[in-house]
C-alpha cells in the first residue's frame, strides 16, 4: 500500500475513507499477523506507514464530522 497523501485524501467522500480504512485495518491485521510469525520479511517497512495512512484517513473523518 502507497503513501496517501493528505491532498488525496480530502477528495474522498466519508464513504470512501470508511472504505479505505477497512481495507488498511486488515493490511494492518495481516501484517502483524505475518510480523508475530517471523514470517515478514520483504514488508517489514509497511508497518509504520500503514498506521501513518490510517491515522491520516481518521483525522480527516473527524474533520468531516467537525464541520457538520
């Protein structure tokens, strides 16, 4: 999964951050999963920015909900 950026992240819609934000949590899931194994190698890295994204597409969910 690639870096969101902020800017693409206010053009989406609620319904699509909600989207997105389940299919990062199970990214995140699988990872951990993978990551307690010993399995993860290649995608050591994905961890933080996986958390990074999801904790962007929260912030601007409550931003939405702030101003309305």
């Amino acid at each position: 999964m690639a870096h969101l950026k902020n800017k693409t992240i206010k053009e989406f819609n609620e319904k699509d951050l909600q989207d997105r934000l389940s299919q990062l949590r199970t990214d995140l899931a699988k990872l951990r999963i993978e990551s307690s194994k010993g399995t993860l190698r290649k995608e050591s890295g994905n961890l933080r920015p996986v958390r990074k994204n999801i904790a962007r597409i929260l912030t601007r969910i409550n931003e939405l909900k702030k101003n309305d």
